[in-house]
C-alpha cells in the first residue's frame, strides 16, 4: 500500500511538472509571437551592424530614437508620433501657457547671427540685453549658423530662479559681454486681439493654439473687445494646429446657450458626451469664424460644434479633419511618445470630420481665405443688414 502511495505521488509530480514545462514553454512562445521585449531579430540585425559597418555607429539615444521611429512608421499611424526631448519641452510650454524663461525673441541679422530681440519688462530687458544683440553663448552651448533653433531656445528656457550667463556682442564694434540672467515665468499667450481698422463695430480674436489659458484669454479678449464699442467678432482660426481637447470645448461652450459639443470614445469604453452645463458668457454676440485648410483637432471641435449649433458661420476653405485624440507619455530622458487613443465626433455633423474637414457656409479660395478678403467678407456677413 505504501509502495502504491509513494508511486502516485510520484506520478502525480511528474505530471504536474510536466504541465508546468507545457505551459512556460507556451507562455514564452507567445510572448515571442505577440511582440515581446526580447524583438531578436533587431538585436541579431544590430549586431550585424556593429560588426560590419564601415561608418561609425551612432551612439545612443540618436540610434534608439531611430528605432522607435522605425516602430512609429511601421504602426502606421500618422498622429502616434516621437518627440526628442527638446521638442517635447517646447510643445509642453506652448500648451501649458508659460514657461520657464528670459523672455526675448530670437531672429537673425543678414549675416545669420542669432539676435535677440527682449520683452519689455523681461528677466532679459531688465539684465540689460538690448535690442539687436547677437548671442554668441547660453552657458556653456556655443551659438553659431549651424545650431538648430530649437536647441537655443531650449537653451534659454530653464528652471524659475535659476540664472543662466549669456555672452553676447553689440554694435558697433561687436565686442563681446557676459550677463547674468534670472529664469522667471513667461508667459505664452495664444489669444491677440484687436479692432478692425476699418470696421470699428467689428473686434477680430485669433487664436494660435489651444492651451490650458485659451478659455480664459478668450474671455478676456472678448470682454476687452465689447467694453470698446464692439458689436460683433471674428474667431479667426486659420493656421490654427489644434492642442488641448478639453480646453477646445471649454472655449466653445463660451458661445454655446446648450447641447453636446463633442462626443468621445476611448478603445474599449463607453461614448462619452462633453455637453454644455449652463449658457456661455457670449451666446447672444454675433460672430463668425474663419478657417483654413491648416485648422484642425481641438480648433476643429470649436468650429465645428458652432457651426452645427448655428451659432456661427465658417468662411474660408475645408479644414484639416482631424478626429482623434493623443495620449502623451513622457519618456525618461525627457522625450514623449504621442499615441492616438481614442476618437471624437460631433453629433449631427455631415458628411463627418475624418477625412473631409469641416465644409464652410461660405466658400473662399485659398488665396481669398488666407488674406484679408476673408475678413471683408465677415464684415459683409455680420454688417450687411445694417
């Protein structure tokens, strides 16, 4: 009997082992098939390469951001997208509204020497950078005709608090000075604002990108703008490349007395209805909108939803049509990866954004929508009856 009992144990361990083979080797199989880690074809092929090229390997993160590109165009989505990390600062800024900075403009002179041109009542301004001054340093980069203008003002964006030495030279003579200068918070407006010179009823709002501030820059702006005389607005949105999804609907709500401004739906969830709670602050201005070919994503969702809602006529050309949303993932050496992750739609609209862009009420030729016939042609849309 205990032989008997001693040989199903045995027996029974031997299986269970046996299963457990079974299903690791299973596991790592599918692992392998479904795209894990291990990618070995990729490390047999740089090892080739690492043995056999006759050009210098690029080191890393250049051959790593190679590699994740490469992956990006075989997934084959257009909006899943790489940022290195100097690009990806400079995006993050432009969305959140201000940095980090010193507060100047960069150009060049007719030589390509980099000039700087400060802010009034600037970190720079009040360290003495005057106007027209050539910059020849940011601490310890050297500047010259070659370097990337993302990396200069990479360069003078840092930490609020922090100084940064800059060398610089100034005419006539060029000699060459070091000052200190003091990061402090710029602001980053996405709003300009102002009267049309001549027609004073009419108050023209352009907005560059859709930040965190724009609800509230537009707000503003159009306060400012009524509180002169003004009887009517042009959003003006051409060029316009789109940014932050919620802070497009909050600005389109400013406009809207009720319903659903967009609808949403993430892989594998529910649609989702963003709709407006309560009538905007300007629901009774009369107003258009200008577009372009260029105008997309978040500056879509407020066209588009005006324009559904009746509240406001589009003039110029098609739009981009862009109906999907981005996820950002900020990656460990400051870089970020731009994955597309879910879809919206406005209810009601036809034919739908993807693929068509918005149709305007009022048709222009791009020559037309990109000068100011368009707004000419605002004025006769707001003023003709009067």
């Amino acid at each position: 009997m205990k032989q008997f009992k001693r040989s199903f144990i045995f027996t029974l361990l031997a299986a269970f082992y046996t299963f457990a083979v079974f299903i690791s080797g299973y596991w790592t199989r599918g692992q392998q098939q479904t795209g894990s880690t291990n990618f070995p074809i990729l490390h047999e092929a740089y090892e080739i390469l690492i043995q056999h090229a006759f050009k210098p390997i690029p080191t890393p993160p250049a051959i790593e951001y190679g590699m994740i590109r490469g992956m990006l165009q075989a997934y084959g989505d257009p909006h899943t997208i790489f940022l290195e990390p100097v690009q990806s600062e400079l995006e993050t800024n432009s969305l959140q509204g201000s940095y980090g900075g010193i507060g100047v403009r960069l150009g060049n002179d007719a030589q390509g020497h980099v000039i700087l041109y400060p802010f009034q009542a600037s970190p720079a301004y009040k360290a003495g950078v005057k106007e027209g001054d050539r910059l020849l340093m940011v601490g310890d980069l050297e500047i010259s005709t070659e370097n990337p203008i993302d990396d200069i003002n990479a360069a003078i964006r840092g930490p609020v608090g922090q100084k940064v030495t800059l060398k610089i030279a100034r005419a006539p003579d060029y000699s060459p000075t070091q000052i200190s200068v003091k990061f402090e918070v710029i602001q980053l407006p996405s709003v300009s604002w102002h009267i049309d010179t001549d027609e004073k009823r009419l108050g023209i709002v352009e907005i560059n990108i859709i930040a965190t501030t724009t609800p509230d820059e537009v707000t503003h702006a159009v306060q400012d703008l009524t509180s002169r005389g003004v009887e009517a607005i042009v959003l003006d949105l051409r060029n316009n490349g789109g940014g932050l999804l919620d802070a497009g609907i909050d600005t389109a709500r400013l406009f809207l007395k009720d319903g659903v401004v967009i609808e949403q739906q993430y892989r594998g969830e529910d649609i989702k209805k963003y709709e407006v709670d309560k009538p905007g602050l300007f629901v009774s201005l009369p107003m258009t909108i200008l577009v372009n070919q260029n105008t997309a994503s978040a500056s879509e969702i407020i066209a588009g939803s005006l324009q559904v809602h009746k509240r406001a006529k589009l003039i110029g050309t098609p739009t981009y049509g862009k109906d999907t949303v981005q996820l950002v993932f900020n990656l460990r050496d400051g870089s970020s990866l731009h994955v597309t992750a879910a879809q919206w739609w406005i209810p009601g609209l036809e034919p739908s954004l993807g693929g068509h862009g918005l149709q305007p009420d009022i048709s222009l030729s791009p020559e037309d929508t990109n000068s100011d016939n368009a707004i000419r042609t605002a004025i006769q849309v707001l003023f003709s009856s009067n």
